[in-house]
C-alpha cells in the first residue's frame, strides 16, 4: 500500500507533464504563424446611424479627379496632368469607434510620356489610403496631419515613411481599418487588409491627430479606384466591424455641402498692385474662406513637388511669383501643357475658385478673357480688389514681418562678432601657452625648482578658465525693434518680386480697376473703397512711369532724319578745320622757304608772323561767341578752328544727350513720361544712337559725372534729363558756340594751374559709328602726344599722331596721304 500510495504522486506529475506539452505546442505555433489578432467582433450597437450618405465634395478633391455616383474614382493622363498625384477626402470624419472602409484598383493606365531629360516621378502608378482631418493637403502624406499605407508597402505618419506592410495592387481588396475605441487594446491605431487578411500590425497615430476628426482619404496616380463606404463590406475580415458609412451618428462628423443656397459658385479675381500684398493678403483670405479652391502657377508648382516631382533651386531672371519657372525637365510640365489642362478643367467642376493672376488681373482685355472661360450660368463672377492703405490686421502681419527680417540680420552681426571675439580669444591663450611653455623652458635652463614651476602651472590653468568663462558669459542677440519710419510700411519686401521688369514695364500702362461693365456681377473692394482705390492706382501707375523704361520704344523718323543732318554737318566741320590747319601749315612752309632771305631776315618774318597770330587771337577772344553769324567764318577762320579731339567728343555728346531728351518726349508722347529717366540714359543713349554710352571713355566713373562735363547745357533735375537750351533744333551752330566758349573756359583754368579742368577722353568715343549710319563719322584730330586706339592700326598697333596733323607712317599726314615712318607707344 505504501509504494501505490508513493507511485500515485508520481502519475499525478506525468498527467501534469502531458497536459502542459500541448499548451507549450499551442504558444510555439501561435509564435510561428504571427502575433495574435486583438481585435475582436464589433458589439451590437443601437445608437442612430448617419443619415447623410458618404461621397467626395468637390472642394475636397483636386482638379484633376472625376469622380462617379458609384464611388469610382478616375483620375486626368494627359497635359502633363499624369505626373501629379490626384487626391480625395471623404465627407464623413470619425472621432470615436472602430470603423473601416475599403479600396480595390480596377484599372491601371500607361499614359503616353513626352519628352523628359530626368523622367517622370515613380512610381508611376500609386495609390495611397488613410486617414486626414479636414482642411489638410488633398495629396495624402504630404502633412504632418496624415496617416496612409501605399501600394509600396510604405506606411506613412508625420511625413516621415517606413515599410511596414505588404504591397497591393490591382484587383486586391484592400481595407483600412481606425482604431478610436478608449477600451480596445489597440486604441488609437491604424491597421491594413487585403482580400480579408491583415497585412499590417496596428500602427499607432501620432499624438498629433489624437481627438481629431479623421476623414478616410485616398490618393492616387495613373490608376482608377473603387471606394466602398457602404454598410456591408466586399471581403470579411477575421473578425466584424462596420464601416464608416455605417458609423454612429455620435462617432462621426459630417461636412456639410457646399453648394450654395442658390447654386451659384464664387469666381473670384483677386486684384492688387505688384509688391503690394498680393499673394501674402490672398493667404489670409483663403484661411477665413476655406471653401475656395486656388487656380495659379504656385499652386500647380506646390502639388508637383507634393507629387514626387523636383527642380533646381537656382531661378533665372524669368522667375516670379505671379509666373515662376517650372524647369522640371517633364514635357508637359515645362511647356505649360499641365495649366493648359487644369485650366479648361476648372470651369467644368462647379466649385468655389480664386483665379490668381496678378498681371492679368489688372488689365481689362485679359480680365475678359478669364471671365469667358467662367461664362457658365452656375458661377457668379467676382473681382475683389485690395489696393491702397491695408487693413490694420494686415499691416500687423506686415510689421511682424519686417521685425523678423531684422532681428534676423541683428542675430546674423551678433553672432560674426561672436565668432571673431572667440577666435581672437583662442588665438591669445594659445600665445599665452607658447609664451608658458618658453618661460617654462628657460626657468628649467635656469634651474629653477619643479615646484615652483607646478605653482606657475596651476595658476596658468586657472587663468585659461577664467578667460574661458569669460567668452561663455557672453549675453543673448540684442532685441531690435522697428523704427517709427518703419512703422509706416505697409508693405515688407518680397523676396521674391510678383513680376519680372520686363512684364511689369511691358504692362503696367495698362492696368486699371475692375468694372461692372466688363462682366463680373460684383466689384468688392477689400481695403479701401473706389474711389480712393483708383486715385491710388493713377499716382502709382504715374510714378511707375517716371522709373520704369520702355524697352519697346522705336525711334522716330523725324529723329533719324535729323542725326543725319547733324552728322553731315559735323564731318563737314571737321573738314573745314583740317583745311584750315593744312593752308596755315603750307603758308608757312613757303615763308620759310622764299629765295634770297636770309637767315635773319626769316627769323624777323616769323616773329612778324607770330605777332599777327597773336593779334588775331585777341580780336577772336574779344568777339562775344554767341553773336558769330557763320561758325566757319569768324574773322576769316573757323571758330572752332583749336577744337582738340576732347573739344569735338564733347560737341557731339552735348548735341546727342540735347537731341535725345528733345525726341523722347516727342515719341512716347505722354504727358505722364516726362523724360528720360537718370537710371536709364544709357539704355536710350543705346536703342537711339545703337551706341554705347560708357563713363570710362569719358574719364569718368558714373553717368552722373558723364552729365556735369556738358553741364553747360544738360542737367539732371527731379531725377530726368533736362537741358538749360531753350534753342530749337534749327541752330546747330550754336553747340559749336557753346563748345567754343568750354574750351576757352578749360584753357584758362588750365593756365591757372587748375588740373581739375583737365579732361580724359578715349578716342574711341567718336570711333563709335552708329549702326546703319549713311554719313559716316569722321575720325577727329587728336593732340600731338594722343595714342590712337588700335583699332584705327593697321594689325592692331599703336600708333602716335605727330606734330604734322597726321599719324607717321600708315596714318594721315599733313597732305591727306599716308608716310612717315611707324612709332608705337607700349
């Protein structure tokens, strides 16, 4: 009995052993098929369902999706529009339960691809599902507010992605399932199925998205997409749940439709100065009215890159904001095909739209043309003016602005002195060490104790942290604060400007203030009212035309006409004045060279001579200039008969600079050009005379100097080119005059000692021939010493005019031929 009793135990623990094997081979093979499924069978629950249906607003879908009745989605292939992700939210959120919808591809398309020096973004086809609160980006994963799995195997939470399901593909049924039951243990969780089976463990929501309404999203690309929100699934799950369209009414939010009471949508065309508000003020008011859906070039840029699509950072001179460069390196896209596209789509979805065109929108035949395309009986067109003083709640903003721009740059200075104090501090104390370190050396050399030498070290040790807690104890980037001058700013500078130059100057003429008459069935005005609002634009538009050039101006007949004139007579000037140098050199020479004189008797007659050139200088000097009838005749020489190269270089820049102002007023013939702008001289210098106007030949630095050498007769004043002449165009023989009178005032400063009165003139400036010229500019006669340019240089060289009147050998001599030998100066 004792040993039955003993054996007992012992087939109790074999029991115990066999029962426990089996629970063991349970755990292992629950181990080896995946974790555990948690979720369990939906309750029956009788609170009151939805009773609005669950569909895709208009305003919740891009422009380049077509949606059905049946919950099919299909998406835009051509223009350019098969690169860009199409995107839809459903217009029921949930903010509690467990609910689930459903996706399956039906269709996979290959559209045709034009010409691409990168390709297009891949994958090519895509589809995204999940989950997003309302107002978010239509493209799914592209905001912190988004949660999605995608046909790649990706699941993606706070725009960050990471693979952690298993990819899908057309025919497969896929359902995601949000998880917002308090009392589940996968609470706050997202999950992925496809043909009923999970193919992604519960992901969980950011802590962002935490007591937020989510709406069930889709986004997807070159594909087309069935949706199934209805109460009964098409694949069962391994466990029951119900669908978003079969939500409790309590578990969910519903967005109301928008379409309006009395089914006329909103086309609103915004219309603002350039630089004035603009995009920053449209900004604000999609904020306040949410239901509008922006048509502009920025927004089809933002949705490429949110598609996948990239282009260099670097922006050439085209780029704007109202009409920015897309350089995507996609056919399509880069020949504007895509706005094309998206613009004849627009009109045919009614929705709430803002046609964002800051040019075309401040002219009146292109505003009439934007509401052609709107001419449907379901739109009401709206053009909504903001010009003027801004509201006090957007010069806030503007202000803000502004401070941030500066304490920007402030922290920027602080922090280069900062740096430059640190670096000078390290390069001291690593002095000092050297400086230690050779103190240190010669005390050994010395003799000196090691103890002493260990204090010393101490105490060096101690004085470098000092001196490093002292660069540490540095204080904070001063506050700045905006001055009373910049308190008065309505507008901060844009870092990028609405327009090019080249548009707004091709433009701006024509802008004006939205009318009735043109078509819209309302004129809003957002900052100031009408009136105010058009005398705004008349000063802005008349102060623009002081500044801006015009770079399509043509110039006259009657300008051409007159530049030959002038050109004939100037070569004939400088004939008449080597024709009298060449006879007073021949009379001379003959003087010089009569039979029987002698030697004393020449000398008696070349004083005699110089005598009466003296004489006759004096009777010339005391002529008053202005009163000479005949400039080639004024006591038997020609008045400008000591015209140096600088004289006739100056004659020809004051009568164009004079010439120039006269017709540029003739040939814009507006009242509100007034004339020739200080900053462009040059540039009409340039389209008039097809020449250019450079300081440097001048001896000069800037145009305002290039002014004050003819200041005798131009001047700038109130920024333009004037002129003190009140002499027509029929006396060109007073420049010479006037020249005259310079060159006597020059020599005589010059006698003073007045080097200031000296002037350094490139021969180029008359080389210059104005392009297409009949009468061609004659070469001048430079001052004995004056480098001719290469130029005029048989094979480029140098050559030196002589005391002759003419350049030795290959340049002119006295007698209008070639001789002499060459002289060049390196």
């Amino acid at each position: 009995e004792a040993k039955t009793e003993e054996a007992k135990p012992e087939e109790d623990k074999k029991d115990e052993a066999e029962t426990e094997e089996p629970a063991a081979d349970v755990e292992m093979k629950a181990e080896s098929e995946g974790p555990v499924e948690k979720e369990k069978d939906a309750p029956a629950d009788k609170r009151a369902g939805l009773k609005e249906p669950v569909t895709f607003h208009a305003p919740d879908t891009t422009l380049n999706v077509v949606p059905s009745s049946h919950g099919a989605l299909a998406c835009l292939t051509d223009g350019g529009v098969q690169y860009l992700i199409a995107g839809a939210r459903a217009s029921v959120g949930l903010k509690a339960g467990r609910y689930l919808f459903e996706v399956k591809i039906i269709e996979v398309l290959n559209p045709t691809e034009s010409w691409s020096r990168k390709g297009g973004p891949a994958p090519r086809q895509l589809v995204r599902v999940g989950f997003s609160t309302a107002g978010s980006s239509l493209v799914l994963g592209e905001s912190e507010d988004h949660v999605c799995f995608d046909t790649e195997g990706m699941f993606t939470a706070k725009k960050q992605s990471e693979e952690k399901s298993s990819k899908f593909g057309r025919d497969q049924i896929v359902a995601v399932l949000l998880n917002l039951d308090p009392k589940s243990p996968n609470k706050n969780t997202v999950s992925l199925f496809s043909n009923g089976e999970r193919v992604a463990q519960p992901q969980p929501l950011p802590e962002n998205l935490h007591g937020k309404p989510l709406f069930p999203h889709v986004s997807f690309r070159n594909v087309t997409v069935q949706t199934n929100f209805s109460a009964h699934v098409w694949k069962e799950l391994p466990f029951k749940c119900r669908t978003v369209g079969g939500a409790a009414a309590a578990d969910a939010v519903v967005t109301p439709s928008s379409e309006p009471k009395d089914g006329k949508y909103e086309v609103v065309l915004p219309v603002g100065l350039p630089d004035e508000g603009t995009f920053e003020w449209l900004d604000t008011f999609l904020a306040k009215n949410p239901q509008y859906v922006e048509l502009s070039d920025r927004k089809v840029l933002e949705w490429a890159a949110a598609s996948g699509l990239s282009r260099p950072e670097k922006r050439g001179w085209k780029h704007c904001n109202d009409k920015p460069e897309f350089n995507f390196g996609v056919g399509g896209m880069d020949d504007f095909s895509v706005r094309r596209m998206l613009n004849s789509v627009a009109p045919i979805v009614p929705r709430h739209y803002v046609v964002m065109e800051v040019q075309k929108n401040l002219q009146e035949s292109e505003r009439k043309e934007t509401l052609k395309r709107f001419s449907f009986p379901h739109f009401k067109q709206v053009a909504l003016v903001a010009m003027g003083e801004p509201s006090k709640e957007y010069m806030q903003l503007q202000h803000d602005k502004l401070l941030k721009i500066k304490q920007e740059k402030e922290d920027q200075v602080w922090q280069n002195k900062q740096r430059e104090k640190l670096r000078k501090r390290t390069i001291e104390l690593r002095q000092k060490e050297i400086a230690a370190k050779r103190a240190a050396a010669a005390a050994a050399a010395a003799g000196q104790s090691e103890e002493k030498k260990d204090g010393e070290e101490e105490k060096k040790d101690e004085e470098k942290k000092g001196d490093d807690m002292e660069v540490e104890e540095e204080t904070e980037p001063p506050k700045v604060e905006l001055t009373d001058e910049e308190k008065k700013t309505w507008f901060a500078p844009p870092a990028t400007p609405d327009l090019t130059s080249y548009m707004l100057e091709k433009a701006f003429a024509n802008f004006s203030i939205p009318e009735k008459s043109e078509g819209f069935q309302e004129v809003r005005f957002a900052w100031q009212s009408e009136a105010p609002s058009k005398e705004y634009l008349r000063k802005w538009v008349t102060d623009r035309k002081r500044t801006t050039r015009i770079d399509d101006l043509a110039p006259s007949q009657a300008f051409q006409e007159k530049l030959k004139e002038w050109q004939k007579l100037f070569s004939e000037w400088q004939s008449k004045q080597a024709e009298h140098k060449a006879a007073a050199a021949e009379k001379a020479a003959e003087g010089a060279s009569a039979e029987g004189s002698a030697e004393g008797s020449a000398e008696g007659g070349a004083e005699e001579e110089k005598a009466d050139g003296e004489e006759e200088q004096k009777q010339v000097a005391k002529q008053d200039i202005m009163s000479v009838e005949d400039v080639c005749n004024a006591n038997g020489a020609p008045l400008f008969k000591e015209f140096s190269f600088e004289d006739w270089a100056l004659l020809q820049l004051r009568f164009e600079l004079f010439l120039l102002q006269h017709f540029f007023k003739a040939d814009v013939n507006d009242p509100d050009h007034p004339g020739v702008h200080e900053n462009h001289i040059a540039f009409y210098y340039t389209k008039y005379f097809k020449k250019q106007l450079n300081p440097k030949l001048y001896g000069v630095e800037s145009m305002m100097d290039v002014i004050k050498l003819v200041a005798d007769t131009m001047e700038v004043e109130a920024e333009m080119l004037k002129t003190h002449l009140t002499v027509g165009l029929d006396d060109l023989a007073r420049f010479v005059k006037i020249g005259e009178t310079s060159r006597r005032e020059r020599e005589r400063r010059l006698s003073a000692g007045d080097e200031t009165a000296r002037v350094k003139i490139e021969p180029l400036v008359l080389q210059q021939q104005a392009a297409g010229s009949v009468i061609p500019q004659a070469v001048p006669a430079p001052r004995v010493g004056v480098v001719a340019p290469a130029s005029w240089q048989p094979g480029g060289q140098r050559q030196q005019w002589n005391d002759k009147g003419g350049y030795s050998k290959g340049g002119w001599n006295d007698k209008g031929g070639k001789g002499g030998k060459w002289q060049r100066r390196w």
